[in-house]
C-alpha cells in the first residue's frame, strides 16, 4: 500500500494543527500524525 501526500505533519499541537489546515486549505494533500489528543497544551 502506498500513500502520496504533500505534506506530513507530526504533531498536531499549537502550530501543526493550523499548518495542516492552512496547506489543506490552499490545495494539498495533507497527513496528520498525533499520538494524543488534538490541540496540544
């Protein structure tokens, strides 16, 4: 099995939550990697 994304986000804290969702926004094909719960601190 493969996967093509345009970016892969580990983390999805205080800064790679809205990255994610900023290059989703704007078109890419986004991958979010977070061990527990979304938001960070």
């Amino acid at each position: 099995m493969t996967h093509d994304y345009d970016l892969l986000v580990i983390g999805a804290g205080q800064g790679g939550l809205p990255a994610a969702h900023m290059a989703a926004n704007l078109g890419a094909k986004v991958a979010l990697i977070e061990q527990a719960e979304v938001g960070g601190t």
